[in-house]
C-alpha cells in the first residue's frame, strides 16, 4: 500500500513517486533497479540503496531488476557476483527472473554509439588519457575543443569499427560525445564513451576490447529495460544532465532519475576501494571479517536481516549526506536479539569455583527460562554441581563497598541455582595469582532464594565445571578509531584503524546445551551480550562465538542526551 494511503509521511523520493503515478506517467507503472558493480561484496550503504529500490516497487505494485553493471573487466569477478546475490536475498529481497548484466547491452549499446555518431554528435578522439584531462579545463576555467573534434561523419565510423575489430592498442583512442567543452558541468565537456581496452571480461571473455564507461552505459540500460525511476546516490546529480543528453539524443524511452543521499557510518568505512585495501592488506580476514560493514561481515557477527530493515528505516531517505552514529545500528540489532534470542549462560574467563559442603558426586538440574521476552520458547535444565566456573571480573579480594559480586566471606546467588559464600582463596603458587575459590552454599536456597528472605544483591551466571564446553570467543571492537579531526587531517584512513578491533578468548566456557550449537544461530549470553555461532571457523568439538553486539546501549544514551538538549 503506497506510504500515503496508510497516513505516513513520504520521504521526497516516494512522494516523486507518487506524483508521477497520479499524473499517469508511465501509465502509472513504477520499475527500478539496482545496478551494482560486481568489484566488491556489498556493505550497508548497498543495503540502503536496494532496500530502497526493492521496497518501493513492493509498495506501488512494481517490480525491481537486479543488473549488474559489468563494464569495467579489469576489476569485476564472478565471486562478487555470487556474494552480492546471496546477500541481496539474505536481506529478503527477490528479482525474480529479472536478472541483468550490463554486459548483455554491449552490442545493443554499441548500435546506439553508431547512431550518435551519424547524427554527428560522437566522435573519435586520438587524444591520450593525460591529454584529455588537460584539456577538459577546470571548474572555473573552459576546457579546450579536442583538435579531433571536426573529423568528418565517415571517418569517425570508420574508425569507431576499426577501434571495434581491435586494431588499436590500449588507451590508443576513444568515442567521445560531440556536447560542450564549456559546460560549467564537467560532465558535459565531452564525455569518453568507449575506451580501448584488451582484457577478458567474466561473461564476454575476449569478445570486446572496446568498453562503455558508466554514464554512456547507465541510462540506455535503464531504457532498454524499461525502468521508470532510476534511483541513484547523490554523486550522480552531476550526471543527471549527461543521463537525459544521452537519452534525449538517441529518442528512446527515458527514465527519471532520482538522487538521494548515501549512507555514511561512524567508525568504520563505507566504499568499496577502501574495504578492498582492508582485506588485500591483511588487515581484516575477508570481505566477511565480523568487524566489516559488508552484508556477509554483518551476517557471521550476528546481524539479522529484520535489524537491518528497521535501522535503514530508521535512518530514512533524505537528500543531504550525513553520519549515522554505528549505536544506531547496534540498538536495531539488540531490540530485535532481544525478542528473538535464547538465553544461556557462558564464562569468558573462567575462574575455578569448589563449593566445599557440596556432595561430590550430586548433579542436579534446574530449570532456566530461555527467553523472558516469549514465554512460547519455554525452558531447558542447566546441569549444576560441585565445581563451577564463575566469571574472573565478578571475583575480587579487596571490592569496593558498592562491589555486590563475590568476595572473601560475602555471599551472591548463582542464577536459577544456589546462593554461594566465598569462605577462601586458593592462589596459583607460581603467579601468585588467585586460581580457585572455596565456597559453601546454603542447601535451603534451591532456585536461588533465600529460606529467611535476607537480601542477597549479586546475581552471577555460572557453568558446572564437568559439564561446561570449551569455547572460543571473539570480541569486536570498532575497526576505526574515532576521527579527532573529523576527517580532514589524516592523509590515509588506515592511520585510524583500531589496533584492538579483535580480541580472543580462547578458554571460554559454556553450558551443556551448547555443544551441538548451528552456525549463525545467535544467543544472548546473560550479562554479557548477543554471541552467534560464526559460520566460517565453528566445527563439530570446536565452538567459536563472534560477540554481536555487548548489552550496553550507547544509542539509548545517546538519543536520551539528544532529547534533553
Ligand atoms: P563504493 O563507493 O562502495 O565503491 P559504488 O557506488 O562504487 O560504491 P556500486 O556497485 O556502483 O558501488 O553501487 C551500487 C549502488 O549502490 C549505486 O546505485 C550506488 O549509488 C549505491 N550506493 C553505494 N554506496 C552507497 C552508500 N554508502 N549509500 C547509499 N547508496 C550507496
Ligand atoms: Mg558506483
């Protein structure tokens, strides 16, 4: 149902939208696409654009291409093709048998080139790369007229065909549109249309060696197909002019296109370039590392499709760029965990627990609810004993008065289990460190009540010792630091980057349940945050969890502050 009828605002691209649908245009019909270029895997600023592409052809009754626009053969491989479909589908979205390649345009395209060049308005130019930049001017200065500007109708087709059959080297010449070298749009100063270019394409093989740019392919993709709004990010505005020159010139079916703005996010980056560099430097390791933005590094650290959703929703469709505080997103994920996720319990650093008037050889069970959110999701039996395992940070010898852990001679509840009090401190000889802690529990607190109702503060998870699974767990932090100088002091963004986006733990603990835990199932690990499986490294005996997210919402806070400004 379109956004109007259900009584909620319009962001100003549905509202063109909708506009043009009350007009007739286009009979009414609405068709977008997303374009991307198969060179890299798909991060949340990708997810923004076909979010956006793809809901609204839902909305209006539309339908929505996937293409991808494989022009350049020297960047573009068929494992990004693979990854980007699989994350497109994974966010919940389908083209259904409207599947593109740009490169399926390219003889349709180059008949498009020949017609511009009898009308006159292309031509081929012999100036090298370097020259023509020189002589495209500045913003403030002209450009000059390329002195192969006037050849005749009959050579430039000539030599066009001749650039075609592979006569000519690399870079050797090129097709220009015949527009205007004074455009205070640089766009518009006669911009290359094909270049020479001997390389092997990932569906044409060595079919080409003369390839379309972006601009000259972009706008007859969107005609050829049909496409009634061309939605693109705010880069594109200077385009738009060259988008409807080409179109207006060739006569053909004209689609509008749309601009708004990308996607930016605190801490980390969002361009493939950049990405790229991070993983060919070794610096995360993959396109799928749990600390990148990419959809596959969002999906093994834990994201949901619906967290997804509801943050782009959240951050809306707007014209200017802005950074969206990465809390944010962290907020979407936790809300949405929070309803969904089981609750377990695991100890990241194990400390040895032996709680003395126990019977050695007593193991009992006690029920613990899965998720308080749902009461559909029931509960299972935690196994507990006489060993356990306590977290080292909810020990210390000397606490703070506000302290309501465990400490020598006080007494905290062990959930759904016992209530404990630490009588003694057993030290590693070598270290000195504290290596075991004896305690006694009081049999009358079964489920962790106390039978007199004396008040006990503290509340620890914990794991039974002979029934726990080893694990190991992976702690992100951000993968940049925060920019001081907003951006405009560091040459090279890698001066930023965390040197502790990633911390291992590898002697974790966890409870029983656990051990037959599916890749990329996620559970909230009481007190300590959302933990998923992670796809790539968990096998059968060997557990490894990427933390999603910490349960601390800096976005509640954030926004809290914000309100009270
Ligand atoms: P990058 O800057 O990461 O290399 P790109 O624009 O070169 O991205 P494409 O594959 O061409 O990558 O992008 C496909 C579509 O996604 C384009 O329409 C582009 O406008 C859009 N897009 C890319 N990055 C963002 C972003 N950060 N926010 C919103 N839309 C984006
Ligand atoms: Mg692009």
């Amino acid at each position: 149902m379109a956004a109007s009828e259900t009584g909620t605002s319009l962001d100003f691209v549905r509202a063109t939208i909708e506009e043009d649908i009350r007009a007739g245009k286009n009979d009414g019909k609405v068709h977008t696409r997303f374009p991307p270029e198969p060179n890299g895997y798909l991060h949340i600023g990708h997810a923004k654009a076909f979010n956006l592409n793809f809901s609204i052809a839902a909305e209006y009754g539309g339908l929505c291409n996937l293409r991808f626009d494989d022009t350049n053969p020297l960047a573009e491989e068929t494992e990004y093709v693979d990854s980007i479909m699989e994350d497109i589908r994974w966010l919940g979205y389908d083209w259904g048998d409207r599947l593109y390649y740009a490169s399926d345009y390219f003889e349709q395209l180059y008949e498009f080139a020949l017609k511009l060049v009898r009308k006159g308005v292309a031509y081929v130019c012999d100036l090298t790369p370097d020259e023509i930049k020189d002589y495209r001017g500045t913003i403030t200065e002209p450009g000059r007229d390329s002195p192969y500007r006037e050849r005749t109708v009959e050579e430039n087709l000539d030599l066009f065909e001749r650039m075609r059959a592979g006569e000519f080297d690399n870079g050797q010449r090129t097709l220009r549109a015949r527009i205007d070298m004074a455009s205070p749009n640089m766009n518009l100063r006669d911009p290359v249309m094909y270049r020479i270019l001997h390389a092997t394409h990932h569906r044409t093989g060595s079919e080409w060696c003369l390839y379309p740019m972006y601009d000259w392919t972009h706008g007859q993709s969107d005609s050829i197909e049909g496409v009634t709004h061309s939605i693109c990010s705010i880069e594109f505005e200077d385009h738009r002019p060259l988008y409807d020159w080409y179109l207006d010139e060739l006569g053909i079916y004209h689609p509008q296109q749309i601009e708004f703005a990308r996607l930016y996010l605190s801490r980390t980056v969002l361009s493939k370039r950049r990405l790229l560099e991070l993983v060919q430097g070794g610096h995360v390791t993959g396109w799928d590392d749990p600390r990148m933005p990419t959809l596959s590094g969002l999906r093994r650290r834990g994201y949901t499709p619906a967290s997804i959703r509801e943050f782009l929703k959240r951050v809306g469709v707007a014209k200017t760029d802005s950074v969206i505080d990465v809390a944010l997103l962290e907020h979407c994920l936790r809300e949405d965990l929070n309803r969904t996720a089981p609750r377990v319990m695991g100890v990241l650093r194990p400390l040895r627990v032996v709680i003395d008037n126990y019977p050695d050889d007593l193991v009992e069970a006690f029920p613990a609810v899965n998720n308080p959110e749902d009461a559909s999701a029931g509960s299972r039996d935690v196994p507990f004993s006489k060993v356990v395992y306590i977290e080292r940070g909810d020990f210390m010898e000397d606490p703070p008065k506000k302290f309501f852990r465990l400490a020598p001679g006080r007494e905290v509840r062990l959930k759904h289990a016992y209530l404990i009090t630490c009588e003694s401190v057993v030290r590693d000889e070598a270290t000195g460190e504290v290596a075991e802690l004896r305690c006694t529990y009081d049999p009358d607190s079964r489920g962790g009540e106390a039978p007199d109702g004396r008040k006990v503060r503290g509340t620890l998870h914990w794991v039974s010792a002979g029934h726990a699974v080893p694990a190991e767990v992976r702690l992100f932090d951000h993968l940049l630091l925060p920019d001081e100088s907003e951006g405009g002091g560091k040459q090279d963004f890698k001066e930023l980057l965390n040197p502790e986006s990633l911390e291992v733990l590898a002697g974790c603990m966890v409870e029983p349940g656990l051990r037959e835990a599916l890749p990329g199932t996620t559970y909230q690990f009481l007190r300590q945050g959302y933990f998923c499986v992670d796809s790539v490294d968990s096998r059968q005996g060997a557990l490894v969890f990427n933390r999603a997210v910490s349960l601390r919402d800096t976005w509640a806070r954030i926004s809290k502050a914000q309100a009270g400004k």
